[in-house]
C-alpha cells in the first residue's frame, strides 16, 4: 500500500466561512483583548483550537434527528431514543439527561460527596474536582506514575496509581463514598486508560464494597487506544470495547459535548434502580422533569445519534490519525510536543519551547499569543496562568507542573490542511522563539483568573 494522506470519511454539506485577518490586525486585536485570548471574538480566529467541547461538526443524519425532535414535557419519544441509545451502547438501564456533564456531576456528588468524604479519580477534570470540594468532599487525583514524563511512549499514561488508590482506601476506610476514573484522562494530556487498570480498580472497589463510577467524556477514543494498543484487543468491534469497560462500572457521568459530537448535552447513568430515583429526585429540582432534564427533545436526538457515530472506526481511525499526524510533524521538527499523541488534543510543552523564559514569565500564554499572532489560531494555555498555586506560608504564587498550550481539535470541524497550516504557524513561532517576551499579569480575578484576567507584553523577558 502506498503511503496515503489521511482524508477525512465524510463529506462536507454545508459550511461555515473563515474570515481571514491580517497580522497587523491580529496585533491590535491582541491589544484590544488585553492579550487574553479568552476577550477575543471568534469571528477574529482564524482556526479555533480552544476547546474540544461543544465544537464538533453535527453530520446530516444528527441534523435530521433534530427535526424529529419531540417537545413534549412528559414521555417524550425523543427521550426514548435517547435513553436507548445509552442503554445498548453503555449497559446502564437508568439514564437520566442533563444540560452538560458538570450537571450530572452536581448531583453525582450531591448524594455521594461532602465532608469528611474523599474521592479518588485517576485525575479529577476542573469541573469535577469543582464540584467534589464544593460539596465538602476532599478531591484526591492518583495518574500513574509514567504520565510524568511528557516524552515517554507509555501507551496508557491516563492509567490509575492503583497502589496509590489501595492506600487511599485503606487509609480513609468508610469514607470514600465511590471511586472515579477519567477516560481519557484531560488533564494528564487525552491520555487511555487500559481495561486491565479498570479491571484492578474494580477489585479495589469490591474489596472495599464501593461503587466505580466513569467520567466517560471521551470512551469512545479511550476504547479506541484499547483496541490499538491492549493485548488481545485488535480484532475487536469498538462497541464491544466500550461494553467491556462500562461493564465493570455502576454507572457514569457524560458530557455529550464530547464523544457525543453534539454542541449541548449529558447525562448520568447508573444500574441501580433506587440510586437513579435519589438522582431524579435532584433532577427536578436543577435541571427538570427525567424525560427531558436540562435539555429540548432535539437535543436528545442530536446525542442519540451521536453516540451511535462516534464509535464507527473509519470516523475514530480519522480522528487519532488527524491528531497524531500534527505531533509527528512538529516532533520531527524538534519542537517539544507531548508524547505519545493523546486522543483530543496536542500538546506544546511551552517550558521547553520558551526555555529562556522562566515560569513567573508565564511562557505557555506567551506561547499561545505568538500562535494567534502568527496564524489567527487560538489555543489554550494550561500552566501557571491556569493552574498555578499559592504558597500556604508565604502567600507568594508557585508554579504549575508543567507549561502546556492546548491546541484541542474539534470533531469533524477541520480538515487535513487546516491541520497543515496548523504545523506550519507552530514551526514558524518556534524558528524565531528566542525573541518571544515574556507576559505580565497587570489585573488578576481572584479565582479562575485565567478566564478573565490581563496582561501585558511591555519590557520584561524580551532577550533578543
Ligand atoms: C468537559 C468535561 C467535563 C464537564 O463537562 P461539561 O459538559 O463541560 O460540563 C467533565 N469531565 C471531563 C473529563 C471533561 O472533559
């Protein structure tokens, strides 16, 4: 076989125009946004690497289903696909919608957390370590060891510490209401977890008699870094992957704006009966009625359907091979990038990129604001702006673990050559980043400042 591009398995049917900016235009835009890229209009980004959540491209049988959307308050028929849809593909009988994934979280956590309970999760995402400490409980995140090195070819660094969760549970016996795990694991990178880690999580859960629960945003990638990767998976349908994994779970909670490929959208699954009654109970209160919880009949149907595509192969093997196609390119260009390719996004270690910078000089929003200068392309940084810490004693702010720019890759949304203007603005930050300045923070928000705060660019970390 000849070494073919990838080509995207579909067809495009409508589509949605670029407006293309200038660099001079760019610049003022970055001033006029107080060089937070989060002020920006969309309608200024070229190629919009923000976020892979809520992004995605709905295909035409999805659009279709929008039309039959039901909009009845009560049993409606669309509420009846949906809850089949989870049913066959996840193996949970109780399935209750809600408006996003941190909804189902909320009332997750509001009937197992609170104090004194402590929650392990391989990593908690921010939403749902936001809504584990908001409800009084203590957010404990174990990844694996290998998921340190950000250059290792580990193939499942989204793996649970199990030694670190079996003296968890030992430690805190009878206060850990239920254990989670995250697939793939956001915050280590978009990271698999293996069905082997989850078979030893469930023992863990057995032995200590506690529900496990998954944070399933993105199972179908996860299943998909199982079949290429475990042993003895190869030869196996996706769909039943996913079963083996939720299979040895009570239930899951979902962000459909995900691995659903809807724009709105999730919902909390369990097998228990009395379980789901205590959640619906809470349901009626923040979200509405069971059939419907936060979301409109069409919504519904966008999931059902989404579902059922997202786990086709030739739609997955596109996806992972579009993402890894990017940090093959800038790798072997020597750009530091993490590595193996996750399943949602890539990752530039702004660190290593900005080596003259140091961390108080924040290089990843550094890094991000040279990639829309250059390209109009908005990512994300996730380092010290987003994650970093206060020193309990001295008040002073201490350092994230690492300095990363997220460019995550929304569904279906580009093609193969945004992806190759993508590797070539990287390239071209990176031939001239030794005269990359660094940032100041000039106003702050007291939390989730990343989110709103400002920043210049004037004088300080300019070396060259
Ligand atoms: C996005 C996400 C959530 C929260 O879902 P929302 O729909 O944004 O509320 C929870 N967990 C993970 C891993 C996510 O990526």
């Amino acid at each position: 076989m000849p070494n073919l591009p990838i080509i995207e398995p579909f067809r495009i049917k409508s589509v949605e125009p670029i407006r293309m900016t200038t660099r001079e235009e760019r610049a003022d835009l970055l001033t006029a946004a107080s060089n937070n890229l989060f002020f920006l209009k969309s309608a200024d980004v070229i190629i919009d690497l923000l976020t892979d959540s809520g992004t995605g491209a709905m295909s035409s049988e999805q659009w279709a289903a929008v039309m039959r959307g039901d909009e009845s308050y009560a049993g409606s028929p669309s509420f009846g696909r949906f809850e089949a849809a989870v049913q066959e593909i996840f193996g949970f009988q109780e399935v209750i919608p809600t408006h996003q994934g941190r909804a189902a979280e909320h009332i997750l956590f509001g009937v197992f957390g609170g104090s004194p309970h402590v929650i392990p999760n391989n990593s908690h995402f921010d939403t749902t370590r936001a809504n584990a400490e908001q409800s009084g409980a203590i957010a404990l995140d174990h990844p694996c060891k290998e998921s340190e090195d950000t250059c290792s070819a580990y193939p499942f660094k989204g793996n649970m510490d199990l030694k670190a969760l079996a003296a968890t549970l030992e430690a805190n016996k009878g206060n850990v209401p239920l254990v989670m795990v995250t697939i793939t694991n956001n915050a280590g990178g978009g990271q698999p977890v293996s069905l082997e880690n989850m078979r030893g999580i469930r023992e863990l859960c057995d032995k200590h008699e506690i529900p496990f629960f998954i944070d399933a945003c993105r199972f179908a990638e996860n299943a998909w870094f199982i079949k290429q990767r475990e042993h003895g998976q190869s030869e196996r349908p996706i769909r039943a992957i996913v079963r083996d994994m939720f299979d040895l779970a009570d239930g899951c909670t979902m962000s459909a704006k995900k691995d659903a490929i809807a724009n709105i959208g999730g919902f909390l699954a369990c097998r228990d009966k009395e379980l789901a009654d205590e959640f619906r109970r809470r349901l009626v209160v923040t979200e509405g009625f069971p059939t419907y919880g936060g979301l409109a009949g069409r919504d519904l149907e966008a999931v059902a359907q989404g579902l059922n595509e997202v786990v086709e192969e030739d739609y997955l093997n596109y996806r992972a091979a579009s993402i890894r196609y990017v940090v093959e390119a800038l790798h072997e260009r020597g750009i530091p990038v993490l590595r193996p390719a996750g399943g949602h996004a890539i990752f530039l270690d702004a660190g290593r990129f900005l080596d003259h910078l140091p961390w108080q000089q924040y290089p990843g929003h550094a890094l991000a604001l040279e990639i829309y200068l250059e390209g109009g392309i908005r990512a994300c940084e996730i380092g010290t702006v987003m994650l970093g810490g206060k020193d309990a004693l001295t008040g002073e702010e201490t350092p994230a673990h690492h300095e990363l720019v997220r460019l995550a890759i929304p569904r279906r949304t580009y093609t193969q050559s945004h992806m190759d203007y993508v590797i070539e603005i990287v390239d071209a930050v990176y031939k001239r980043r030794a005269s990359i300045a660094g940032v100041t923070i000039e106003t702050s928000p007291p939390v989730l400042r990343h989110f709103g705060a400002t920043f210049s660019r004037s004088g300080v970390g300019v070396t060259a």
